[in-house]
C-alpha cells in the first residue's frame, strides 16, 4: 500500500517535495495502522504504526523520517493524551535510532531488519513493563504482536523491493523500446514514430524534409581486427559525434549495426548536402580508440541524402531513396579504393618492390 501511494515520489532522487510526500503518506499508513489497533487497557493500545516508519527510514530521507514520526507523535496524542502518549514519544524515537544504527552498522539487510525490529519490540515490551506496574501483562498478546511485527516489517520490506526492481525493469525496457541500449541514440521504433509526425507536419506546411543515412567503411574490418567490444566504442564515439553536430531539433536515430540515420526537419537538399559534407569530414578527422585508449584508428563513412519536394516526391519513399543513394555513395568508395589499390599495386611493380 505504501508503495502504491508514492509511486510518483521516487527514492532514487529525494528532492524535498518527494521527501516531505514520502513523509506525509508514511505518517497517513501509521495513522490507518493505530486506528485499527487492539486495546490492552486504558489508553494502550497496540499497533503496527512502526512498519511505515520503518519503511520511510529505509527508504526515505531524514526529512521524511522526522515528519513521519512528528504525525506518528501528534495522531497519539489526538488519539487520547495520557502517560501512554508520552510514552508513545520515547518508543518513537528510541525506534529512530535503533533502525538509523542497524541499518547503517548492519550489512546483511535481512539480518538488519530483524534486529531493529527485536531491538525495537524489546523497547515496546520494557515500557509496557513500566507503565503496567501492578498488573498482569497478557503474555500471549504480547508474543503475537513480536511474532506479527517482525513477520510484517519482513514483508513490507520484501514487497518494496521487489515492487521497486518491478518499476525499474518497467521503466528500462520502456527507455529501451525507444532508445538504442549501446549509443543512447533513437532506435527504429522512435525513427518510425518521428517520421510519421513530420509527415503529418507536412500537411500542413510546404517545409521541406531530408533524410540522411549513413553508415561506416569496412566496419567488419574493425570488428575483424579489434573485436566486437571495440567496435561498440566506435559506434558508442560516432554516435557522440552525430550527437555534438547536429541541431537539437534533427532526429538522430541508430537504425541497426553500424547504420545511422539522421531526420533533418525544415531542411532543403542543399542544407542537408552541407551539413553531410561537414560531418563527414568531422568523423574522417577525429580519433577512435580501442584497446583501453592505446590505439588510435580512423574511419570514414558513407551519406545518402534524400530531400522531399527535391530530389524525391514520394514522403512514403524518402528513407528508401535515401538507402539507395547511401549505396551510391559506397559503390563510388569500392571504385576509388579498387583504382588506388591497383595502382598502388603498378607503382611498385614499376619500382620493382613487387
């Protein structure tokens, strides 16, 4: 129940808000819990009240703890103010610091739980003692409340984490179903999605819309060379490069191995041709390294452009006309290196090396 009601306030990051909401609803739980207690005599009552605030410390701040506990004080006192009351103060507080020094002393986290919790009903159990001077205590009850804390604290804790691991697998894949895990870049699924809304855009306006795809030269090669490990921090460093020169409103996306893709809104041919000649030489000019830094490599890539109301009249066909001039372009690349491998290969049988 705790859980659910602060899902919202996340314990990652307590910024004040979510420490006084953590703090607030961990008060609101405890109030539920006194109000449906069990009578011992007049004006005890036994409760579950500690659980909450067990939970607020383990997972909330200071500033949560200290106003769980400030509404756990006052709703006993507007339960009926007596020596109990006062009572009430101590157990609350001595709480506090049996579970802050478990919590931080203690490594195992089961092992810590039940501690602070026995430590925390020997507490209890003494000022019971205190205030029942006199009196028959009913041991049974007092057994069943020991035996029904410890169990709950263990189950409170054991459905937070497991709700809190839940929400963060959830939160995860929902980040990666659009999200590329290596490069942090848009995955397909966001391209699609960013593709479709700019052609709805189009409706409405005459802006133009280009589409740049690219991919790296012999790519295998440096898997080949350097392994697979390697070549994921090129893809990880050319990513960061496509990320440092392009405008925050282009749509930069990993489309699948070593091809990217960028969506350039409100972009002619010639903007687009720019700004693909700029980046290629940027990429051709930068460093790679692999190997822990202890060598350097560089690559080159290859840019199909495409340009709707340009080159290409077909929205529906922008990114394959852009896939197929990208195949241009790397069929020019196979061309140049094939002629300067072969008269590289003249040249030194000229100069009679071969």
């Amino acid at each position: 129940m705790y859980k659910e009601l602060v899902k919202k306030s996340s314990f990652e990051i307590q910024t004040v808000s979510t420490a006084i909401i953590s703090g607030l609803l961990g008060g609101l739980l405890a109030a539920v819990l006194m109000r449906f207690n069990i009578e011992t005599s007049t004006n005890s009552i036994i409760d579950l009240r500690i659980i909450p605030f067990m939970l607020v410390i383990l997972y909330g701040n200071w500033l949560s703890t200290f106003i769980t506990a400030t509404l756990i004080i006052l709703i006993r006192f507007m339960m009926g103010v007596s020596t109990y009351s006062f009572y009430n103060i101590i157990f609350i507080l001595a709480s506090w610091v049996i579970f802050c020094f478990c919590f931080k002393k203690i490594k195992n986290r089961w092992v810590s739980i039940i501690v602070m919790l026995t430590l925390s009903n020997i507490v209890y159990t003494v000022l019971t003692v205190i205030l029942s001077a006199g009196e028959s205590l009913n041991i049974l009850l007092i057994s069943t409340y020991w035996i029904i804390c410890i169990l709950g604290g263990l189950i409170a804790v054991y459905m937070m984490d497991y709700l809190n691991e839940t929400e963060l697998i959830f939160k995860r894949n929902n980040k990666y179903a659009f999200t590329d895990p290596l490069t942090g870049l848009n995955n397909v699924r966001s391209f699609d999605l960013a593709f479709n809304k700019a052609k709805s855009k189009l409706e409405k306006s005459n802006e133009s819309i280009s589409i740049m795809i690219l991919d790296i030269e012999h790519f295998k090669q440096v898997n080949d060379t350097y392994g697979h490990l390697e070549g994921d921090l090129v893809l990880k460093k050319l990513a960061a490069i496509l990320k440092m020169s392009q405008d925050p409103k282009d749509i930069i996306s990993r489309n699948g191995g070593e091809e990217f893709s960028v969506l350039l809104n409100d972009c002619n041919h010639k903007e687009a041709y720019e700004k693909a000649d700029s980046l290629r030489k940027v990429v051709e000019n930068s460093f790679f390294a692999v190997k822990n830094g202890t060598i350097t490599i560089h690559v080159t890539i290859s840019i199909g452009i495409t340009t709707y109301n340009d080159t290409t009249i077909e929205i529906d066909q922008l990114y394959n006309h852009a896939d197929q001039a990208l195949y241009a372009a790397k069929k020019v690349v196979e061309i140049k290196f094939v002629l300067i491998h072969k008269l590289l290969i003249q040249f030194l049988i000229k100069r009679r090396i071969l």
